[in-house]
C-alpha cells in the first residue's frame, strides 16, 4: 500500500511540476486546477512531514 501511495505521489508531483514549468516557459497562465492540485500537494507534503515528525519526536523521547 505504501508502495502505491509514493507511485502515486511521485507522478502527480511530476505532472504539476512539469505543466507549471511549461507554462512559464511559454508564458502563459496557469488553469485553476493545475493550481488547485498543487495546493494540494503542498499540503499532502506538509502534513506527511509533520506527522512523520511526530513520529520521530515519539520514538525518540521512548514514549
């Protein structure tokens, strides 16, 4: 399962990355949904990081 949850990250990760890139290149506006997704995926990475932090900081205090 975490195996297809980090495919799945990875690829939408690389398709939003690379569709702002091109559109920036070609100077065009971004569609809403590309901004959309990314929303998302900042905030997939910021909650992943945190609870991931909280884990660590669990383990480490030997709670």
């Amino acid at each position: 399962m975490v195996e297809f949850a980090a495919l799945t990250y990875g690829l939408l990760a690389s398709v939003i990355l690379s569709a702002a890139q091109r559109n920036r290149k070609l100077a065009r506006p971004h569609p809403p949904m590309l901004f959309y997704l990314g929303y998302l995926l900042c905030g997939l990475s910021a909650g992943l990081a945190l609870a991931l932090a909280y884990v660590a900081a669990t383990l480490l205090a030997g709670v």
